[in-house]
C-alpha cells in the first residue's frame, strides 16, 4: 500500500510520524511527503498506485468572505484521483459535500473526515499531542480504514466515532468556537472579579474548575500566549467561517468574535499607555 501525507505543516508532520511509527520499516506500506513549499514534491509514478492520502494542507482564510480557501485540497484531490483521502485540513461542509459527490462519480475516490484538535498554545508539541490522542472522530466513506491505520501508532485512544461526513466537518468547527467562546467568558469574569476589587482570580478559577463539567483547559487569563482574548491560527479562522455560513444566525458567536477583538487590544493599549 502506498500513503502520501500532503501538507508538512504541524498536523502533517504529526500524521507522518504517527504512520511511521506504526509502520517504518514494513516491506508493505510505503509513506510519502508532499509538500513542494517544504522540499518535498512527490509525484505519482506510471503504474504505482497512490491508495491512501492523508490530506493536511493548509486552507487559509479568505479577507473578503470569512470562509476557507480551499485551492490546495482541490489541488491534492486533482493530483491522486480514485485515491481514498483522509481530510484533517479545516474544510466547509457545504464545499466538502459538492465536491465529494464529484469525485466519487467520476474518480471513484473516498472521502473521510476526521477533525484535528492539535494545541495552538506556546510550548505545546504537535507530534506529541497527536500521538496522546484519547479521542478520535472518523466522518465519511472509510472511517474504519483510517482507524485501523492510525490505531497502532496511538497507545492513548480510547474513544473513537465514526459519523457522517458533514457531521465530522461541522465539528471541527464547532468544537473550536465553543473552546473561544469559553477563553471570553473567563476573560469577561476576571474583567468582574478584578472590577470589584477582589484578588487571586487564578485561585478561585483552580478552585471551581474541580468541577469537570468546568473543566480546567481555557480559562487562562491572561493567556499562555500572553494576552487577553483567543488568537492564533485555528480561532481567529474558524469562528470566521462559522459566523459567516450561519449566515447571521450564530447571534452568540457574533458577539463572542467582537468581545473578543476588544480584550486582545487591552494588552496592546496598556502597553501603549505604560510607554
């Protein structure tokens, strides 16, 4: 069987290394890069079938509509025709579904979903994170392939879904504006808490996220990047492309998206104002 990882960013170095531990060295799994911006430009060789492609390109955010441009999976589809292809790249619903259903009419092609939840936070290991996994979801037409792929390289998992293929893309999303949602809210809470005068907000936050129904992951406030608010890659992108096919009717995630634009320019405007 012969794999292509597409796309060396984070989440495909992850993928990469995973697959290679569960089968460097196997005389019947060949792995490949694809990455030409890294150096590595596989191209499929006449009468080598590419079976399996584990799509993690970059899909960036358009500055006009809010959604994910979606060039660079189009161009990984076109390149390995009739191949099953694992999505971890942030992907619309709507888009995936249309161009699913061309492929699989006239390329016999597979599609899977399966969300990454990798940490944006500083210091947090890509590689590590994946292979720590204890959860996976799988949408689409292969999810018990691409389990059964990964499952020896992932010693941590424990709970693994498979469900339908918008289903998996949509979760993507959701999943990440509901974890920026929660960095608001607790930015919005030390706001209170600091207006009234009290001290240790820290304290009071370890204290109460005992509760895991609270749970103690984005409550840091300032956060571990430093500032007030949610940014990095995943937040700033999804919660875009969310608001905006919800065409106006996500009203909460709107106002999250503008509360939030006011908190990260609180660090900016004191240190403007120390200087």
């Amino acid at each position: 069987m012969n794999i292509v990882v597409a796309g060396m960013g984070p989440v495909g170095e992850a993928c990469w290394t995973a697959l290679n531990i569960a089968y460097g060295g196997s005389d019947k799994i060949n792995i490949y890069k694809d990455d030409p911006y890294k150096g590595f430009n596989y191209e499929p060789v006449e009468g080598i079938k590419v079976d399996a492609v584990v799509v993690c390109v970059a899909t960036p955010q358009d500055p006009d509509t809010g959604r994910c441009v979606t060039q660079n999976v189009e161009d990984v589809f076109e390149k390995y025709k009739g191949a099953k292809f694992l999505i971890k790249s942030t992907i619309d619903c709507l888009w995936l579904n249309e161009i699913a259903d061309q492929h699989r009419t006239f390329f016999r092609s597979s599609f899977t979903m399966s969300p990454e939840f990798l940490r944006g936070t500083t210091g947090a290991d890509p590689i590590v994170d994946f292979l720590d996994q204890e959860f996976a979801i799988y949408g689409g037409d292969d999810c018990r392939f691409w389990d059964e792929l990964f499952k020896p390289a992932l010693e941590k998992l424990t709970e693994v879904r498979y469900i339908s293929l918008e289903q998996a893309t949509f979760a993507k999303y959701l999943e990440n504006c509901f974890l920026a949602t929660k960095v608001t809210f607790f930015n919005e809470m030390f706001n209170v808490f600091n207006s009234l005068g009290f001290e240790g907000f820290d304290s009071m936050v370890d204290a109460i996220t005992l509760d895991k129904r609270i749970g103690k992951s984005h409550t840091q406030v300032p956060g571990p990047d430093g500032s007030f608010g949610w940014g990095g890659h995943c937040f700033p992108k999804d919660t875009s492309a969310m608001y905006t096919m919800s065409d106006g009717k996500a009203e909460l995630l709107g106002r999250v998206i503008d509360i939030n634009e006011k908190h990260r320019r609180r660090l900016v405007d004191r240190e403007f104002s120390d200087g």
